[in-house]
C-alpha cells in the first residue's frame, strides 16, 4: 500500500521522500518535495478512478487506474488526508473519511479549512511537495499502546526491506532519490549484485511491439564465497540469496515481482546464481495485464519465447561455477 504511495511521489519529481511511524498518536504520514497540486488538481486526483488506465503516459509514470493511492489509504486507514503545495501557491488538503461514507454510502471528500491546515506537520522548507496522512489505522484497532509500538516497529523492518529490494533502482545512480523511514534513510538492495565481486554480466536483448520496448538482460550473482558475512545479512541471509534465482520483473524501473522460472524451466540446485531482468514500460500494462496493485504481470507468447531462449545461458554460467566450486573443495580435501 505503502509503494502506491511512493509510486505517485516519483512521479511527481520528488527527490526525497520520508515516511513516519508516529507510534504515540498512532498516525502514519508519507511526505514528498515533489512537484506537489495545485488546490484544483488536488480534487480531480482525489476522485476515485480519475485515470483512464488505456490513456498515454510520460515515462516514469509509474501510476495506471488513479485508485491506487486512495484505493491503498482505504486498505489500512479509515481516514485520508491529503496535503499539497504548488512553488509558490498556497496550501490546499481534502480528505476522506471512511466511517462518514459507509453510514452516508456516498463517496464524499472534505476541504480541510485553513486553520487546520497550518496546524499540519507539512515539511516548511519544502517549496513544494505532496503529505499523505492515514489516521484511524484499521490494523492497531483496539489494540493497546505496547502492542502497537512492537507491531509499528516490525512494520517499519519489513517496509524498509521491501524499499530497499523494489525501487532499488530509484536509491542508485547519480540520480538517485532518498527515501526515509523515521530519519533513517533506506540503502539499495541491488538483487543482482552488480558492485560485487565475482559478478558477472550476461547478454541483453530488446525485443518491440505496438505496445513499447521490452529490455532482457541476464545477470549471474556471485559465489558467496566473494561475499563477507555482513554482505550475505543485509541480502536477507545466504538460503533468501540462493532461493532468487529466477526471472526479475520490472516496470518503468520498479520491481514488480522476481524469483522462479514462472514455468519456463524447473528450480534447479545449480542455478541458484542465475537471474534474469525484464524490463517494461507502463504503455505495455494491458498487453503485459498488470494488475491495479502493480504486483502481477502475464508474460505475453513473444516476450515468453525471448525469455526462454535467454534463460539457458545464466543457468549454463551459474552451474558452471557450481561445478568449479565443487571440484575445488573436492581437491582442498
């Protein structure tokens, strides 16, 4: 829920991103300095559904249905606010207040007055900038204080791993974003261990349809022999490293889903090192069928054959290694 968020801040520019687990009012609060709303397209984006999902979109759109960030908010908070500012505008906010819809059965959105709105915590020394805040959190719903700062704390842990592995390629580069939770800024998990020893690069392939570009690269992740103990930790362990073999999926930069063959070719011992990285654009969501949570894709029959014909080399690569592992342990002995 959390990532459709993130989604709408990179396309909207933001260089940094923080989010805040306030475990004393029991509030969740996402802050960009993007190029924020003004006052009127603040109350079209606040409309459920406002996108068409066959529309056209900029690259780095990474937005489909316009129900994502709302749809999202409404799966863990019964309340929505929004707060937004345009450089050199005023600040605006609407929210939604779940309870007020299911006993009005009306989708009815309130304008949060100005007195309310300078009592936000809306980040001053941002020019512009986008505050999404979910109170009432269906989760910690009578549920007592040490609980839920137990459970916030474990949320943040799992949240900050999820960042660090799905918008990778956003936290790297020279033009790389920062995303915080609670003031502590998130490091990239690159799942293909490029900067790391004993990696090695494969062949890449581009494949076209009406649709857009599609990019194949294979990759094979080093041995963990190259790797230190505190490299294999911060990958989630050596048995989370070896079980990723398989295909990576991403969209317009952000990982989707990875690991496994999706039926293309078994798991196999010996290609635990292996990886294989798609890459497609949002133009190519109906012919791909991504979902409205951004977590599935369907492999169409062309894009499956060029997967396939690819997969073979790193699998080849990474048993290779193995075999070159084994026999040297064998002749240590």
């Amino acid at each position: 829920a959390i990532s459709d968020i993130i989604d709408n801040s990179i396309t909207a520019k933001a260089t940094e991103i923080n989010i805040f687990f306030d475990t004393q009012n029991v509030v969740l609060k996402i802050e960009d300095n993007g190029i924020g709303m003004s006052k009127s397209e603040l109350q079209e984006n606040m409309i459920i559904g406002c996108k068409d999902p066959f529309d056209k979109r900029e690259r780095r759109d990474l937005g489909r249905f316009g129900s994502g960030m709302k749809m999202a908010s409404f799966s863990q908070a019964h309340k929505l606010s929004v707060i937004t500012r345009r450089h050199n505008s005023d600040i605006s906010g609407i929210f939604y207040d779940v309870d007020e819809i299911y006993k009005t059965n009306k989708w009815v959105m309130h304008e949060l007055e100005k007195e309310e709105l300078t009592d936000t915590e809306f980040d001053q020394n941002y020019k512009s900038g986008t505050l999404v805040i979910w109170n009432n959190l269906v989760k910690f719903k009578d549920r007592d204080a040490s609980e839920i700062e137990n459970e916030m704390a474990t949320n943040a842990k799992n949240l900050r791993d999820h960042i660090a592995h799905h918008f990778h390629k956003f936290l790297e580069g020279p033009k790389a974003i920062k995303i915080y939770i609670n003031k502590i800024e998130i490091r990239p998990v690159d799942p293909f261990f490029k900067n790391n020893k004993g990696y090695q690069e494969g062949p890449q392939e581009e494949a076209f349809s009406p649709g857009g570009k599609i990019i194949i690269k294979t990759h094979i992740i080093p041995h963990h022999d190259y790797m230190t103990k505190s490299e294999i930790e911060r990958f989630g362990g050596l048995e989370k490293i070896q079980d990723g073999q398989g295909i990576y999926f991403y969209r317009e930069k952000r990982l989707i889903f990875y690991g496994g063959w999706m039926g293309l070719k078994p798991k196999f011992t010996i290609a635990k090192l292996a990886r294989v990285e798609v890459e497609v654009t949002s133009s190519l969501d109906h012919e791909w069928s991504t979902d409205v949570k951004k977590s599935e894709m369907q492999l169409p029959l062309k894009a499956k054959r060029l997967i396939k014909k690819l997969i073979s080399l790193p699998i080849k690569r990474s048993t290779k290694e193995y075999t070159y592992r084994g026999k040297k342990e064998e002749n240590n002995l």
